[in-house]
C-alpha cells in the first residue's frame, strides 16, 4: 500500500499520524474542562 | 561570504535566547518561580517546552542516522513516543502529578516521590541518580551540538563544547525554569519549521510520497544493494520489521523502541513540567501541541533519514551508510548534498535549538536535585534552595563538559548509547514508584523503597555484566576473564537484551512482593489524604 512495503510499517505509519491527530481531538473536545478547582 | 551569514544567523538566534533567558530572570523571585515558574505557565509555551526538551540533537541526528541503517521500523518509536510520550503521559500521568505535586508542595521530582512517600531517603537517593547518570545523556547531547558547530562553522571541537556550555549556563542559573521554558517554545517553534521544510524537500525530490517509498521498498529487494548494508544480522530491507529474535530484532526492538518509549514515562526534567501549570485545563490544551510536534519531529527524522538511502543511490549507487562513512554522519551529510547551502544554515541553527533546548533543561534538573533534594533547603532559609540549585548547575555544567570530552573516546556511537543508559535508568528505577504514588493509596513505603532500589541495583548490574554495549566499555567482565569475554553470558539474545527488560520487571515483581508482606504498614491516612485531595474530581 503506498508503496510502503509490509503491512506492519504501513500500519504505524497510519498508527503515527492516528495517535497525533487524536492528541488533536482530544484537545478540541476537552479545551474548557479542568479548570482550577480548592485550588 | 557564507561563512559571514551562517555568523550573523547564529548570533541573531542567540540573542533571541538571551534575551528569553534575561526575561526569566527579572521574572524569577522565589524558588517556586526558579524551579516551577510559579505554577503559571502557559499552555503552548509548556507543550513546547516538553517537546523541545524531549526531542533533542540525538534524536534527530542519532536516531534519525539510525534510521538510514535499520529502516522505517523505527517509526514504532514515534508511535511510542506520541501514544506513551504525550497521550498518555499528559492524561494519565500529568494531570495527578500536577495535583499530588501542588498538594504536597513539591518543586521537584525527586521532593514529589519523598514527600508522597514520607521518604527522605527516596528523595536524596533520587536527588543523586539523577546528579550522577544525567550528565551523560547531557554529555550525549553537547557531543552532538558541538560536533555540529565543528562541522557547521569550521569551530575546534573543544572550543565549540566550551561555547556552548558557556551560553547554556547563563541562561539557566540567571532565568530558572522561566528562561529555560520561553526559549524551550522559541527554539521548538524554529524546530516544527524546519522538519517541515525537510520533509517536503525530501518528498518532493523523490516524486512524491508513494514513489519515494516504493523506491526505498525495490531497494531493498535488489540483492547488489543489500550487499552493502552492514547492519547487524536480520535485516531485511528498509520498509520491513527485522527478523524476530535476530541480532537487529533485540536492538531496534528492545534497545530502542522500548528502551527509550517506555523509558519517557519517568523522566524527571518532563515530569517536572506537568507541575508548572495551574490547573488541568492548561495540560488538556498542550496536548495537541505536543502530540502533533512529536510526530513531526520524531517521524519526520526517521522517515528523512531511511529515504535518504534512495537519494544516495541514485546519485552515487551507495546507500546512506556507506556514502556518509557513519550512522552518526547520514542526516549532516544529507543536509549537506540534497539541500541548499542556506537550508543547511538554517538547520545549522535548528540543531542547535534542539540540542541547546534539551541541555538547558538537564542542566535545570540537575541543579535543582543538588539546590531541593540532595542538600534539603531550611524552612528559615528558602532562598538557599535557589543558591545552591545556582551552584549545582554550575557543577553539572563542569561535570558535563568533562565527559563530553573524555566520552568520543571510550565509545564510538557514544551519543545514542548514553541517552538509552539513562532513559532506560529511569524507567526501570522510578516508573513503578511514580505509577504508584500516582494511583494507589496503599502502597507502603518500604514497597516503593525496595522497587525502587531493586529496579535501579538491576539496571547496573545487567548494564555492567551482560549487556554487551556497556560491558564491553565498564571492562569488569573483560578485566576478570583476561579479555577473554565481555560478558557473563555468551548467548546473543541475552547480550542485546536492554536492561529495561530485565530491571523494570524486577522492580514491578520487587513492589508487589514487598507490598503484601509489609500492607499492614500503611502510610498515615493525613498524608494520603493530602496528596489525594481533589484528584479524580472534574469541574
């Protein structure tokens, strides 16, 4: 695929970009919450 | 004339950090402010800050030159890096370090572990682990940057490492953890620049991305080729994982994708950042900052650095290794034939970023394990703690320096090895105390204690006696056995089995064990009732 050669580097290829872009999401969705408490 | 540029360039760069540096120091007052910057530091600037000193000249350099020798498999650590590195690290690790820390009033890492566990000693003997093992994967680092400005600028070796150290020092001592943090984002944000520019450079001279990989995927096919390659035994091309169990598997495997993804988790100089932020909104916004500049730091490095095998060839028929002369030597070599010489110069001074964000921060830990865990500050005096954090980084700076000459000598390689040493160091000694502290209210003392040395005790034991790449340099075994052999144990496996393997399960089976002997001891209900208090809660 891609010319990418085995499967397990065109998996953790996707797998990189996959983890990052869910560092992103996770970001966006929980940009407002935590806040300081107590604290 | 290019000479002149590359100057003006560099000392354009260099002012911008003194300045950053000079702007922490009018906002330094107390120790809190040296060693946390005030627990107020923003988001962006603490994402960048994580990155840049997580991400250094060995990573790209040492890592990505590693790359061109094992492959793509080494995209694994970028993965580890992201997924372990900042995903989890930031949810799961930051935010209750954050909250335990500011509960318990801890400035550094090693005060965090004493103070959660009621334990002077887990606090000093922390304190002087890192004193002693950080200066060489300090050391690792400075040999890069200095090795760069040699190449770069024409410099002395010697007189590069003096420089540098010089320009490091007064930014750290005068600026505390402030000037160490505003010039972590400023050289991160000159870092995401330039691996961006590499990468479309690259892609775009190999056609694009599905032909630039196919071509590295025929290399690897093409039986000539694979005559030069002179990687260890298993290899089995440049888009392929090694051969499971070979002599490539154990290294690219357990040396260095597990070795140093699972070593980040406990690294002191980032675990102490969780604790600069106010509140856990702060870390849910770095998140993608960090998640996103890992990727393109990391990934970038080790997908340039095995392309650059299909340029190398095509313009000389050698693959990277070879037409570099070194592992060490692909990426500067590649920058210097496939990029323009202003790119060069740029990069010049991204590495320099890099490497100077990395040290400034090691230099930092350092000092404070002198100035807050191994000599404790007086209540009566707080302001002492910052004097002899000052001094401590003083003595890091010399210690340092001394290795990074002495170092190239005893080892070739020497800046990958001694970054895996202590990765794997603090993995096996700190991270199931730390997970512990972090997650379980019943852990006793005595529990973290003996892990915690059981974990540290097996590390150096293996690294002495049989892991090959630092027994062959410690020379115990050689010295005993009259040079007949190097380590304990012949078997190939066991040679390359990094010592995180072996330690950190120690240390898990160690803690257990000890817990249920000694759960009947628990730690006083007030202190786990501070350092818990308010953790897990949402707003």
């Amino acid at each position: 695929m891609l010319g990418m050669g085995d499967f397990s580097i065109f998996l953790v290829y996707i797998l990189c970009i996959a983890s990052a872009l869910a560092c992103v999401i996770y970001g966006i969705i929980n940009w407002n919450k935590g806040g300081e408490t107590e604290e | 004339m290019a000479l002149v540029w590359k100057i003006i360039i560099i000392i354009v760069y260099l002012g911008v950090v003194g300045f950053l540096g000079f702007l922490g120091w009018k906002r330094t007052k107390s120790a809190e402010d040296f060693m946390l910057g005030g627990r107020k530091i923003h988001p962006a600037v603490m994402a960048l800050s994580y990155g840049a000193t997580f991400i250094s000249t060995s990573a790209i350099v040492g890592f990505g030159g590693f790359a061109g020798l094992f492959g793509m498999s080494l995209l694994w650590l970028t993965f580890l890096n992201i997924f372990l590195g900042v995903f989890i690290a930031f949810i799961f690790f930051g935010k209750r370090t954050r909250r335990i820390g500011r509960n318990l009033n801890a400035h550094t890492f090693p005060e965090f572990l004493g103070k959660r566990f009621k334990s002077k000693f887990i606090q000093k003997f922390a304190g002087i682990i890192i004193f002693v093992f950080m200066p060489f994967y300090t050391a690792a680092v400075m040999i890069g940057v200095s090795r760069i400005l040699e190449a770069g600028l024409g410099l002395n070796y010697n007189l590069a490492l003096i420089i540098f150290a010089v320009i490091v020092a007064a930014y750290v001592i005068f600026g505390g953890i402030k000037g160490v943090m505003y010039s972590d984002a400023f050289q991160g944000s000159l870092m995401l620049v330039g691996m961006v520019a590499l990468l479309v450079i690259v892609y775009t001279q190999l056609g694009g991305i599905a032909p630039a990989h196919q071509a590295l995927t025929d290399m690897g096919q093409n039986s000539a080729v694979l005559e030069q390659v002179k990687a260890p035994p298993g290899f089995t091309g440049w888009t392929s994982m090694p051969e499971w169990f070979s002599m490539n598997w154990m290294i690219v495997v357990t040396s260095i994708i597990a070795g140093v993804g699972i070593g980040v988790l406990a690294q002191p100089q980032l675990a102490v950042r969780f604790m600069t932020v106010k509140s856990d909104k702060e870390l849910n916004r770095a998140i993608p900052i960090g998640g996103v500049f890992i990727l393109l730091m990391t990934g970038v490095a080790f997908v340039v650095g095995a392309l650059s095998n299909v340029l190398f060839f095509q313009k000389g028929g050698e693959i990277a290794a070879v037409a570099s002369g070194g592992v060490d030597k692909i990426i500067p070599n590649f920058l210097n034939t496939f990029t323009s010489p202003w790119f060069v110069t740029i990069f010049l001074v991204i590495l320099m970023a890099a490497g100077m964000s990395t040290i400034s921060s090691q230099f930092h830990t350092m000092g404070t394990a002198v100035g807050r865990d191994i000599i404790t500050p007086s209540k009566k005096s707080p302001k002492k703690s910052m004097i002899f954090s000052r001094i401590g980084v003083l003595i890091a700076i010399v210690v340092t320096v001394i290795l990074a000459y002495l170092l190239p000598t005893v080892w070739d390689g020497a800046i990958a090895i001694a970054t895996g040493l202590f990765f794997g160091l603090c993995g096996s000694a700190f991270l199931p105390m730390f997970i512990g502290a972090l997650y379980s209210k019943k852990l006793t003392k005595i529990a973290a204690v003996s892990g915690f040395v059981s974990g540290f005790a097996a590390s150096i034991i293996w690294m002495v006696l049989f892991h090959a790449k630092e027994a062959s340099v410690f020379g115990l075994v050689g010295a005993i056995t009259g040079g007949e052999a190097q380590t304990v144990v012949g078997n190939m496996i066991v040679q390359n089995l990094d010592p995180l393997f072996v330690a950190l399960p120690i240390s898990v089976i160690v803690t257990l064990v000890v817990q249920a002997i000694t759960k009947k001891k628990q730690l006083p209900q007030e202190l786990i009732d501070q350092s818990f208090a308010g953790v897990g809660k949402k707003k």
